[in-house]
C-alpha cells in the first residue's frame, strides 16, 4: 500500500533522510529552512534509526562536522539557507578536495548580504562553479517538488557514495516551504559496512591507518590529485546528466528553468498554448553536471530560448554556452525574493522572444 | 648496592643538534659534535659515555625521538 | 663494561615509540611540538588503543602531525578541529577522538568550536600547544602572546591598549561544566615531559570513562618564531611564559582545582 503524506518540502527532505539511512545531521537554524532541522528533532531519529541529529554553534561548524563525520564513512548531511552556505564554503572546498561524501541542502533565500527570507535562485553561481575556493565541483540537484524534495535525499546520497563527493540540493524557499502530496518509500537500513581503502575507523591491527587530508605541499602531487578530481568530474558529467521535458516535441520555443521556477514555466506554457504559442519547457534535475547536450539538440529547432530564474540571469550563461550561437536566448527573472507569475513569464516571452 | 650503567644510541642522521638533550643530562654525557651529518646538523653524541647511568633524560626530552637508551644493573 | 654489553636489546630501557612513524618531523630543532607528539603516541600506546583511535591534525605547524602519528586522523580547517572531533565522535561513540591544535587555532580562529565542544561536553581529548605565536605562518602575535612580547605583527611589542590581553582559554574552559578534566603542562624538561604524559594519560581515561571533555594544554617554545636558541627559548618560556601560564592541573574529575 502506498505511504502517502501531505508534508512541507522542508519535512519531506528530512524524512527523506531519515529513511535513505543517514547517519547524522548537524545544521544551524536559518529561514527558510529551520523546519528541517526541527522536524528531525520532533522524530527523534537517535530512536527511530539511530541518526544522531546536532544543533552545531554556527554553519561554520556545522560544516566542519559533517566533514569530520563523513571522514567516518557515514551518511551525513547539513542544511542552510544562502548566508548559511556562504559560511560553509571553506568545509564544502575541503569535503570536495578530500573526497568525502555528504548531502548538503540550500534552500535559497534572496541576497545579496541578509537579504530578505523569501525565495531565490541567486545562488545558482555559487552552487555549480564553486563557490569556495579552488577547482571543485559539487553535484548539484535542483528539486522541483516537495516529492522531489523527498527522492533527493536518496539521489543525493547515492551519488555522493558513488562519487566521493559532496551533493547539493539546490532548493528554494517555495518548495521548501509549501505543502504537497508526498510519496514515501521504505525506510533503507543504516550501512554498516566501512570501505577501509578512506574511512576513519580506527587502524586495524597489522594494517595501515588512513589519513584524510585535502592538503599536500607537493605541488606536482597536488597537480596529480587535481587531475584526479578532474577525471571524476568528467565521469560525473558523462554519467549523471539528469533532465525533465515538457511539451517540446512540437515546441518552437522553450523555457529553461529549475526549480520552483520550472513549476511557474509549466502553467506559462499553459497559458501560451491556449494563445497558440508553442512552447515547450526543459527542466535541468542536475544544473551541475549541466544539461547541455539535450539542449543544444533542441535548440536548432526553436525559434528563442527564455532562461527564466529567480536571479538576475546566472544560468543563462550555461544556456548561452550549450545552446551555441544563432538561437535566439533571452533571461527573465525577478530578484530579491520576488516570485514572477506565469502571466509575467509568458509577457517577457513575447516581449523578448516574439515581438522583437 | 646496585649501580646503573647506561648507555645512548643517537640516530645521528635524524638529530637536529638542538642541545635539549644535552641541557637534560645529569651527568654531562652528551656533547655537540664540531661534524655536521647530511641535514648539515651539529649532531649529539655522548661524549662522557663512562658517565651515563640510563636514566633516559635526554631520550625523553629530545622534540626528534632520536636516542634510544639501554641499561645495566651493576652489583659492587 | 663495553658499550657494547650494555646495547643489547635486554637492556633497552627506552625507545621512540612505534606509534610515531618514521618520518622526520617537520618541525624545527628543539620544538616541543614533536615531544609532545611523541607522548601523546605513547599514551595510546601504553592504553592499548590504537586500533580505535582517531586523531585531529589542525592547520598550523602541527598541519602534518598525520604524517607522524600513527594512526587513522584527519586534517581540519584552520580552527575548526573540535567540530570535526564532534562530526567523528558523534558517528563512533565509542571510540578515542583527540584534536591536536595550536594557540592560533584553539585561541583564535577556532575560539567558538573550542567552546562550543567544551560546553557540550563533547567526549573528546584537546592536546593544546600554546606558543604564544602564530609558529606556521611566520611568528605573528597570537591572541595568547604575552604583554610586550615582539612578534612580526606586534614589533614594538604587544600593547595591551591597542592589540587586547592574551587569553587564558585553558582557565576559561576550566569554567564550563561541560569539561571534566583540565591540565596545563610542558615538555621542556625531563620532569615535565613525564607530568605531561601523566596528564594527557589522565585526559584520555577520563575521555574513556565518558566524562566529556578533556583538555592538556601544553606551554611550548617556538624558538623560531621567538628567534632564540631553542634551549634560550625553554629559559625565556620558564622565566616568562609560566608566570602568567602556571603549569599544573586546573581541573580533575569535574572539579576545579583550588591552589590554582
Ligand atoms: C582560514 C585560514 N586562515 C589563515 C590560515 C593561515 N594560517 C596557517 S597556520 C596559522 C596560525 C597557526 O598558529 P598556531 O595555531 O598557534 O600553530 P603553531 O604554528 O604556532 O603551532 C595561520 C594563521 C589558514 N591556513 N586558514
Ligand atoms: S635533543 Fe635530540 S635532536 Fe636535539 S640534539 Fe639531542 S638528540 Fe639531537
Ligand atoms: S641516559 Fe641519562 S645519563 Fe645517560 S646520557 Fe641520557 S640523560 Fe645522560
Ligand atoms: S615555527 Fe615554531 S612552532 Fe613551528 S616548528 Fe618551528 S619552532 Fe616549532
Ligand atoms: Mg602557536
């Protein structure tokens, strides 16, 4: 029988976690995200499961927690929201460049500084080209539902395994805010079963210990390891391209957005069609790796393309640069915690695409 | 009564000659060599040896864990 | 008796501990940083726990301690060891977890991760070399450099009007109740490298006997940064430096020590 719940996308990647079998939580309370943190404390999973679940003193050491655990092998995870992940950002270059796996979850809020508490996607830069320092990239997923919000952590923990990486879900204050339908799944057991090639379990007798490290003072080793990385990423971009499509089979424009604004863009296609306007929409599941194949296979045949974001225009760069020249490619977006109607997305689509 | 004899093994190559050691010594054993090993150290090395009743001072002491110390108990 | 009778593997009454690795430390000559390296490698030596040990190496000049010690660690962020620690022991409760860190890291940058985890109770052991200056980086003042002491940052001296007091975290930390066993020690001499290894023994039983956290700071010399010799430089620590940081235990079994 199906296990269905009405939850806030906020709960739902919480108990998303709980059941993929994480091992620990450690996060620091920030809007719009606080309910992640509190709803896993109302669970107490330390009974449910055994996941611990810490209230850190600040991101900065919530982050170098999670990087402490996950040198254990664990599954484990933090979130925030943008000041929160701007905090983060030396623990997110260290967990990338020492190859420990963990979810991390940005429920964006509109910047820049403290900004406002209201939903954003501005953080889009700062999540797929780095963000800290150094050449890293983190796998990002961008949930589009609360469902999504609960798959994710599945998803998102998976790949971090396979990878040895750290994965972000890039979400926003609407969807982790608002309540829909939600489909649960089985509770997965907690691993118990360490890799001893990296985790910290203790040397066993008569083996070698392990150190987990990001730093060497080898310049040519650290070139090697950058390579290394660098191939992994490859891989990772060769392998865990994920997209949606709608209604771009007999579409002459199309709507590139993620998240909360993929839901806007759905209802503007909607309102277009019934105007006669065929658009069709490509939702990127992973902005990084980036969708850029399938998107510069359907952009010959469009006659524009509308990135739109809740930002001043970021992941239209990664459009421009797979869609390619001789299509037309346009942004529209709202800032600062504004949420564009579909009225106004399909209005700047015929104001940027058509009547130009 | 029991008299103690010592005596000190000094990993020369891995000595940093920082006289540590040296200050450490009750009976004066240790010296600083005029010779420098391959790091380009004065290095330690027992220069009273009669003198060393392998109370382990120096070894305890020494920040590079260089000497090692035995001993001999002697009856008169 | 020849030297020879007297080398003989009977006899050894005292060696490096297979705990430290071979590498040569990367410290300077005379650091106290690789005695009390060593100590601390011995007290999990003599406890029998390597096997369920997990070290903290901290951003400094102990950055490498990893490469010495032999077993399974992982290196922090400048600061941030006693978060890590919390990350690790959270997920293995019942194992040995201990940061290693210097004055800039636990007095400075990681002043909010050190109380923070002393305040929790956190069950983990801080070995805390206070040098009284930013060794690593080239010797600039430290919050724990003494009044009018010459660092690169501070050349006419630390003004206390201008640049702040130095700080006694090991006092302050004493204070929480989150700490159960607090000690200041040093390893400049043969008697105090043995007090020392006492204390960091009784860190890591109280840290087994699950009584929060416990913490061995440890006055060091850094006679690069100080630009002595480095038996100078334990003079000027003894003469200097222990007045205003008196070695002895602060804290045992929960209980604050009086005579401090
Ligand atoms: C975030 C960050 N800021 C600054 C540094 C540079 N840094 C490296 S070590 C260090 C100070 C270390 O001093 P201390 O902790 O006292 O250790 P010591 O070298 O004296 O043993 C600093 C400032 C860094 N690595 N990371
Ligand atoms: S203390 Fe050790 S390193 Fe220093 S001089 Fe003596 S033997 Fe050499
Ligand atoms: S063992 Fe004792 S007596 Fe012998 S050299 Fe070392 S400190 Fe001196
Ligand atoms: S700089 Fe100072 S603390 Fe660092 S190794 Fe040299 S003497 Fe030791
Ligand atoms: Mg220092």
């Amino acid at each position: 029988m199906k296990e269905l719940r009405l939850m806030k996308g906020n709960e739902a990647v919480a108990e998303g976690a709980i059941r993929a079998g994480a091992d620990g939580y450690f996060g620091y309370p920030i809007t719009p995200q606080s309910e992640v943190m509190e709803y896993l404390m109302a669970q107490q999973p330390e009974k449910r499961t055994g996941m611990v679940v810490l209230q850190a003193e600040s991101e900065v050491a919530a982050i170098n927690m999670v990087y402490g655990a996950a040198s254990t092998g664990k599954r484990v995870m933090t979130s925030s929201s943008s000041p929160g992940i701007s905090l983060m950002q030396e623990g997110i270059s260290y967990l990338a460049g020492a190859e420990l796996p963990c979810l991390l979850l940005n429920v964006a809020r509109g910047g820049p500084g403290l900004g406002t508490i209201q939903p954003s996607q501005a953080d889009y830069f700062q999540s797929v080209k780095g963000g800290g320092h150094g050449d890293y990239q983190l796998i990002v997923l961008a949930p589009s539902s609360v469902q999504e919000m609960f798959d994710f952590a599945f998803l998102g923990f998976d790949l971090a395994f396979k990878y040895r990486n750290p994965v972000l879900m890039l979400s926003d204050g609407l969807i982790g805010q608002m309540m829909e339908k939600v489909e649960l799944c089985e509770q997965l057991p907690r691993v118990t079963h360490f890799d001893r090639s990296w985790t910290l379990t203790g040397k066993p007798d008569g083996q070698e210990r392990n150190i987990v490290t990001s730093l060497d003072l080898d310049a040519s080793r650290q070139e090697i390891h950058n390579q290394h990385l660098q191939e992994k990423y490859r891989q990772c971009k060769e392998n865990e391209v994920r997209f949606e499509l709608l209604n771009t089979d007999d579409a002459e424009y199309l709507f590139v957005a993620y998240g909360s604004s993929a839901r806007i863009c759905q209802k503007a296609i909607q309102l277009g069609r019934e105007e006669g306007i065929k658009i069709g929409l490509l939702r990127p599941i992973t902005l990084w790796p980036f969708p850029a194949k399938p998107l510069s296979e359907l952009a010959p045949r469009m006659k524009g393309i509308l990135s739109v974001e809740q930002s001043a225009g970021q992941m239209v760069e990664d459009v421009r640069l797979s869609a390619g020249c001789g299509v037309h490619i346009e942004h529209y977006g709202r800032m600062g915690g504004m949420i564009p109607t579909p009225e106004q997305v399909l209005e700047n689509l015929k104001k940027l695409l058509i009547t130009k | 009564m029991a008299k103690m004899k010592g005596a000190i093994v000094v990993d020369i190559e891995k000595c940093k000659g920082c006289e540590v050691c040296r200050v450490a010594c009750p009976n004066d054993v240790i010296a600083i060599a005029q010779e420098v090993n391959h790091k380009g150290y004065h290095y330690a090395y027992q220069e009273h040896q009669e003198n060393c009743v392998g109370c382990a001072n120096c070894a305890v002491v020494c920040p590079d864990g260089v000497i090692t110390v035995y001993k001999v108990k002697l009856s008169d | 008796m020849d030297i020879k009778d007297i080398i003989k593997p009977e006899n050894l009454v005292y060696q490096k501990t297979p705990l430290m690795t071979d590498k040569t430390l990367s410290y300077c000559p005379g650091c106290g940083h690789g005695t009390a390296h060593r100590i601390v490698m011995e007290v999990i030596e003599e406890m029998g726990i390597q096997s369920e040990t997990i070290g903290v190496a901290p951003v400094g000049c102990s950055v490498l301690a990893y490469d010495f010690m032999n077993v399974d660690m992982v290196g922090a962020s400048h600061g941030r060891a006693p978060a890590v620690a919390t990350g690790i022991k959270r997920c293995w409760p019942e194992k040995f977890v201990y940061t290693y860190q210097g004055d800039g890291d636990l007095a400075a940058i990681g002043t909010a991760e050190t109380i923070h985890a002393a305040n929790r109770g956190e069950n983990i052991t801080i070995i805390f070399i206070n040098n009284g200056i930013y060794g690593m980086t080239g010797g600039q003042m430290a919050p724990t450099t003494l009044e009018g002491m010459k660092t690169s940052t501070s050349p006419y001296g630390r003004d206390l009007k201008s640049m702040g007091n130095p700080l006694k975290m090991t006092e302050l930390l004493a204070q929480l109740p989150g700490t159960c066993y607090v000690s200041r020690q040093s390893v400049h001499s043969p008697r105090n490298v043995r007090r020392a290894k006492k204390a960091i023994r009784a860190a890591f039983e109280s840290q087994k006997a699950n009584k929060g956290l416990s913490l061995v700071e440890i006055v060091s010399n850094c006679n690069s940064g100080w630009k002595m010799e480095p038996v100078a430089s334990n003079e000027w620590m003894v003469e200097h430096m222990f007045p205003f940081y008196p070695l002895g235990d602060l804290k045992v079994d929960g209980k604050l020590v009086n005579n401090q």
